[in-house]
C-alpha cells in the first residue's frame, strides 16, 4: 500500500489531468493555432491519468466494489466496449490516436468511482475551488463574447462555474475569502446565463444555489439563530425587491430570457430522433448505435453553409445515451445512480446528505441536457459524487482523522 500523502499525491494529479483535458483547449487556443498540438497536449494527459491509476492499482489503492456495484459496473464495462467497438476508427496511426480523445466520455466512471475519493474528499474538494479560479483568465481572454444571446456564451469557461455552485453546499469545508470566492463566480456565471437566455443552466445554477441555501439555513438554525433570522430577513428582503422590480427586469435586462422562457426548442428536435428510431432495428433500441452512432436531422453550418444530415448527438441526455448505447445504457447508469442515493440517505450527516440531493437533479438534469454522456466538469462531479456515496466504508469524522494523524476525509 502506498502512505497517505503518496496516494494523495497521485490522486490529485489524476483530477488535475482530467481538468486539463477540458483547460487546455480555451485556454490555448489563442496563442497556439495548430489544433494537432493541442490535441497531442490533451492525449498526453490522457496516457498520464491511466499512468497513475494503473500505479494506485498495483499498489491496491483503489477502493473495492461491494457486489451490487460490481455487477453493474461489468454490465456498464460491456456497454462501454460496445460503443467504443461501433465506433468509426480511422486507419491511420494519427487520426487513431487524436479519436481516442473522445473516449473519456465513456471512460470516465472506471477512473473516478475507483479512486479513493472518500480518504480524501477535502483534498479534492480544495483542488476542485482552485480549478474553479480558471474560469477567471478563460472569461477575460473571451471577454467580448460573454453576452451574445447564443448558445456559444454558454461554454465560455467549459462549465466550470458548475465547479463554485457545487462547493456552495459545502462551504463549511473553505475560508470565508474562498465561500466568497465562489459565491462571486455562481453568481457571474448565473447572471451571464440569465443575460444569454440559457434556461437550462440558469435553472440547474439556481437550483444549486437553493439546495446550498436549504443546507446553511438547517445548519445554521441548529448552531446559529441569530445567524439564522438575519438570512431569512435577507431573503424575504431579496425576494421582495425581485418581486417589485420584475416586470422591469422581465422587459429590460433579462428580456431575452423572459422571451424563451415558454419557448418549446426541445419537442421537434426529439420528434426527429424518435421518427428515425421508428423505422431503426429493434438492436438500435436495446443496444445503441455506437460512439459515432447519429440520427436523421438536417442541419446546416452557418460559418461553412455545409449541410448534414446526420446529427452524432442530442441535447437530452437520456436519448443522447440511448443513442450511443441503448436502453440498457440508461438502465445501467439509472441503477448505479439509485444504489448510490440509497447509499447517501443510510448515512445521516449534512456533506452525505448534500451529495445525494445534487446526485438527485442529474435526474431532472438528464432530461434537460447533457450532463453524463459527455465528457464535461459536470460528468466529472456527478460521478465524484457516486463514488463518495457509494463507498463501502462511511468516511472516519474529523476527530479520529486528527487521532490518525491525517487530514483529509469527510465528517
């Protein structure tokens, strides 16, 4: 077994290599044209990942599966190396190479939920506010874009803003300079997203924002209630001023907003696929179409004016991994989700108890887009979250840590 602060050590620099997969791209892109080298940089990180899970495994640092997550990660393993099979490979060494990049989409649960996670869920929670800081440099080389009332605002900054909402539901682990920190980037991000008409993000962002809010009103109500009523005053207050102010906001500032609000941009887009499907084999159905598998859909490049008629994804993620793999697909990953909130609900304390309630709106959020079936900060935390939830072994509380002479884990 390697000691504590060597399987730390390795353990970060797994995340810091899955982060710098989705960095590297916004942030050297500007200064870097050549997209070959770029990729090359993102391939290297991905032979580094396997480089030091392979190096906790020999060790036998990685956690151990209990026997319902063992079958279910199996039948997940089959599914995996079936989409990856049907996948369309190019012959060259090159192009083989530059492909495998799309891989971590699908490989991403056989790297998280195997790590570690619960021994040292406050050392990654600190990595993940510091990567949530790139937003900052990634906002300002993209300045003139942030408000566009596009689509493309959205992935200015890769989602890491998801990074800061996630962390407000456990601000009693940072300073208050970092609570701040990330309290200022939720609400930029937020605010941005209101500004662009981007429903779906501004939804899931206030929805964290209210779940991190329900957690410090219940905590502080036990330990603080002065603390307690000054929020509740501040809320009634905020909620009074939005309520007065909002037909100006609603015609003004966040008119774009107000404007989609009710607008239906999902129902054609999944009557297409479900059309193409009608007449697909019933394999198509159970078993996908593979990593490159698409569906009937016209659609035109408006840089390139270029016309295709073969989409490789959807926005609803639950057809998104229909498409790629299936009912069973989603079957599987649905099971792994419930075992994990199971998991979360048999250990009464607030951090396991936050966990399964964010692990709980990937079930909305599946819905609304695209959060599991691609490879993104958001797929990063939500399976983070069923690794720590599902772990055989509820985490040791802070004293013990300190009788252990450690530092890290969850209480």
């Amino acid at each position: 077994m390697l000691s504590f602060l060597l399987e730390q050590k390795y353990l970060g620099r797994i995340y810091m290599l899955l982060f710098a997969m989705i960095l590297i791209n916004p942030l050297l892109s500007m200064f870097v044209p050549v997209t070959t080298i770029l990729r090359s940089m993102e391939l290297l990180c991905y032979i580094g990942i396997f480089f030091y899970l392979n190096k906790l495994r020999k060790h036998g640092n990685l956690r151990h599966l209990g026997l319902y997550e063992q079958v279910l990660y199996i039948m997940l393993l089959f599914i995996t190396v079936g989409i990856l099979v049907r996948g369309e490979w190019p012959n060259t060494p090159k192009d083989f190479a530059l492909h495998l990049l799309v891989t971590p989409t699908y490989l991403l649960p056989f790297i998280i939920v195997l790590l570690p996670n619960v021994k040292h869920f406050d050392y990654i929670v600190h990595l993940f506010f510091k990567v949530s800081l790139w937003v900052v440099p990634i906002w300002l080389l993209n300045l003139p874009s942030l408000v566009q009332v596009s689509y493309k605002a959205e992935s200015i900054g890769v989602a890491l803003p998801f990074l800061s909402a996630f962390l407000l539901g456990i601000n009693n682990r940072f300073t208050k300079r970092q609570q701040w920190i990330s309290l200022i980037i939720w609400a930029i991000y937020f605010f941005l997203m209101m500004l662009n008409a981007r429903r779906n993000t501004s939804f899931t962002l206030l929805l964290y924002a209210f779940i991190a809010y329900m957690f410090l009103m219940s905590s502080s109500v036990k330990r603080h209630k002065l603390k307690a009523i000054f929020l509740i005053f501040v809320s009634i207050i905020s909620g009074l001023m939005l309520c007065l102010n909002f037909e100006s906001l609603t015609s003004g500032l966040f008119r774009s907003m107000a404007d989609r609000a009710m607008e239906d941009t999902r129902s054609g887009v999944e009557e297409l696929f479900f059309l193409d499907f009608a007449n697909a084999p019933k394999t198509d159905w159970i078993f996908g179409r593979g990593m490159d598998g698409g569906y009937y859909q016209i659609m035109v490049d408006k840089e390139t004016g270029e016309i295709n008629d073969n989409r490789t994804g959807i926005e609803t993620g639950y057809l998104n991994m229909m498409l790629k793999g299936g009912i069973v697909y989603n079957v599987v990953v649905i099971l792994i989700m419930l075992l994990a909130v199971e998991h979360g609900y048999g250990r009464r304390n607030r951090t396991y108890s936050f966990l399964t309630t964010i692990l709980l709106t990937y079930f909305i959020d599946l819905y609304t887009n695209n959060p599991v079936c691609a490879f993104s900060v958001r797929s990063i935390l939500f399976w983070f979250c069923i690794s720590v939830l599902s772990a055989n072994a509820p985490m040791l509380k802070l004293s013990q840590l300190i009788k252990n002479g450690k530092r890290s884990s969850l209480y």
